[in-house]
C-alpha cells in the first residue's frame, strides 16, 4: 500500500523483497542511499538489493523475522520515509 512500491507474497521465506524503483528513480537515489535513510533518519534498517547482487538495484530486502507490533511500526516509518520523498 505504499506509493512506489511493489511487492510479491513471499514464497515460505522470512522476508521479502520489494521493488523500489519506482520511487528511487523519481528521488533521484538508489536503494542503497534509500536503506541509509531509512535507518539514519527513520532507525528501520533494510539491506539494499544490491547487497545481493547488482541486478539488486531498486531493492530492498525486508526482514520480518521479528514481532507483529515492531513490524507495523516500521512500515509505519518506511511509508512517511517514501511520503518524504514524493514531496521533494
């Protein structure tokens, strides 16, 4: 439900890894700087995709091996994050 990002329902794992790219582009940044951001200016800390690999790029990997209550407030973080961005 964030604006400028894509998703697919991960298959048995315990993160996902959501497209950015739409939001980074318009941004003018990169997944890497974006993951940066997040968890200097908002604490959520995501790997960039390129952490991967660099067909990565416009990625970031989300963990969500963790509490209900902690992710919801962290997508709650990351979705003023992307907010942030579409008012530059």
């Amino acid at each position: 439900e964030i604006p400028g990002v894509r998703v697919s329902a991960p298959a048995g794992a315990f993160y996902a890894f959501p497209d950015v790219s739409e939001a980074t582009i318009a941004a003018g940044i990169t997944s890497a700087q974006l993951a940066t951001k997040l968890l200097q200016e908002y604490g959520v800390a995501l790997l960039p995709g390129t952490a991967f690999g660099a067909a990565g790029e416009g990625h970031l990997r989300l963990s969500f091996a963790t509490g209900r209550a902690d992710l919801d407030t962290a997508l709650t973080l990351v979705h003023e994050c992307f907010r942030s961005l579409q008012s530059r």
